[in-house]
C-alpha cells in the first residue's frame, strides 16, 4: 500500500501540483503528457502531483502504460476526492459553474505561488520559476534508458549535443531537425520575437562550446511522438546557478521512419535562483524570451 499523508503533513516535505478536470480535459489539455515528460524533474524538485478528477477516471484512462511512470513518488492519488473538490472550490469560487479545468501550485509552506483555469501550466517554466531543484545536480548522473527505443532517443541527443556544442555547421543541425517550425517558436515570431538562424547560433565564442548534459530520460507519448529532458552544465560556469534543465520534442511520421527534432528548450534550474529567462529553438535557429515584471502567467515568463 502506499504511503497516505494530508496536505498539512506534506508542508516542507514537498511543492504539490494539484490539478481538478474531467478525462476528457486532462487528455485534450495535454497535462499529464507534460507532467510524464518531467516526472524525474518533479521527483528532484520534491513536487508531488494530484490529479482530481470530476469523473471516474483514474491514471489508468490517463495513461496508456502506466510502467513507464517510474518508480520516483511524483504522482499522488487523492483519496478524499469530495474533500479536494471542496478545497477547489474555495480557491475559485467559480470552478463548479464552469466546469473548468482548474490546476494550483503549493510551495513548501503550503501558499499558492501559481494558478489557472482552462489551459493546462506552462510547466517548463513554472520548474525554472517556482519548483527548482532540490537535490545536487551532478555531471555525473546516470541516464534513464528503458528499451531501445529509448536509447536511440539518447543517442539522437548526443548527437544533438555534439553538434551545438562543437560545430559551426549548420547544416549539420538543421538535418537534425524536422524542418517545420514549432508552435512555441512561432508564437513567439509572431509577438515580434526574433529568431537567431543556427549559422549565428553556432558561430565561434556564440556556441556553447565545453557544455556537458547529464540524467537523460525518455517519455514516449505514442510511437510517433516522444520528449527526452537532460540537465545542462555549461563550461567554467563554476557550481552556484550554473545548470539549465532542458527539454526536446521527437517526431517521426510512422514507425519505420526516422526520429527528427521538433523543438528544443532549456531554462535556468538551479536550488539558489528562478529563472530570468528560456530559450526555444526549431529548425530555423533559436529566439530567447525574458521574464517580464508588468505581466505574471504561468510564472511569469512571457515573451
């Protein structure tokens, strides 16, 4: 049997990402697609998940493998439902007239520092921003490789790694990638952001050369879809606020073709500082967003 605790009892133990929908909403919201994809993030930032549903659902509708989740306790099982919808209730006082998805973060002392209702969280960047690192970050952390389907979504990355860090091709980047822009580049271009083609972007003293990833995992959402997230240690950055967690996007037409990047990400993740801004690159090249005081959403980090 597992471990029971209250949210009382879990304050300064663990953050919780407490999430209220229906089957339907978690599915079409792509929530627990990303919270899967940083499962091992949530286990090193001691963030417990619940998931609330306002059906019967249960992770096993959520998930089609429910194996893959890991062994890390990330994922929690509200066993007082009535009483979590209750407490959502009091939080919004408009979550039962909608219907809504609604989703709430708590840090340690039990406070909310992020919420919002309809749209699932920008969860890359509420790790940067609110749910940072809480164990060392070594170079030496091992890889999760759970198959070979796995293991040459990591050898893809290296190879990814090899060519950013040690190349000023970019040819050899751009074949990389799937050669459609990415709709979280484009969001971007079309506020007006501006991209850095891979040639800039890979140029002598621009590239991050002598930068060094380590602790991979590989979250697979269907055959044609897979993420795998690393945690970056750029050269002579010394110990202190010097580690990126970083995110990339797999697709492949069918089963028999080739995986290709879709889109890349990282932001500052570190146990001493939030996040002041993220990068995301596709096969066009790479455009930086910075954290914006007149406006917070979903941690604040816009373009």
């Amino acid at each position: 049997n597992r471990p029971k605790a209250t949210l009382t009892q879990l304050r300064s133990k663990r953050r919780i990402i407490a999430v209220k929908g229906s089957k339907e909403q978690i599915e079409t919201s792509g929530i627990f697609t990303t919270l899967c994809c940083f499962r091992r993030r949530l286990a090193q930032s001691q963030t417990l998940v619940v998931i609330v549903p306002t059906d019967s659902s249960t992770v096993e509708d959520w998930c089609s493998n429910t194996k893959s989740l890991g062994s890390a306790l990330w994922l929690a099982e509200a066993s007082q439902k009535d009483e979590w919808l209750a407490y959502f209730d009091e939080l919004d006082s408009t979550s039962n007239e909608s219907n809504d998805l609604v989703w709430f973060v708590l840090n340690f002392k039990g406070r909310s520092v992020a919420s919002g209702k309809r749209e699932a969280p920008r969860l890359f960047e509420l790790l940067g921003q609110q749910l940072q690192p809480q164990e060392l970050l070594d170079e030496g952390d091992e890889d999760a490789i759970d198959g070979e389907s796995a293991d040459r979504i990591l050898d893809l990355q290296r190879h990814f790694y090899s060519t950013l860090t040690s190349t000023s091709e970019a040819r050899g980047m751009e074949a990389l990638f799937d050669g459609s822009p990415a709709g979280e580049v484009q969001e971007v271009v079309e506020e007006g952001g501006r991209i850095d083609d891979w040639s800039t972007c890979l140029a002598e003293g621009a590239r991050p050369e002598g930068m060094s990833i380590s602790g991979s995992d590989v979250w697979f959402e269907s055959p044609t879809l897979a993420y795998s997230t690393c945690v970056e240690f750029p050269a002579n950055a010394g110990v202190d606020d010097a580690t990126l967690l970083a995110v990339q996007k797999w697709v492949r037409g069918g089963e028999e073709d080739e995986w290709k990047l879709s889109l890349h990400q990282t932001i500052p993740w570190s146990q001493s500082s939030r996040a002041g801004g993220t990068l995301r690159c596709d096969c066009r090249g790479c455009t930086a967003l910075a954290r914006s005081p007149e406006r917070r959403t979903f941690g604040g980090i816009i373009g």
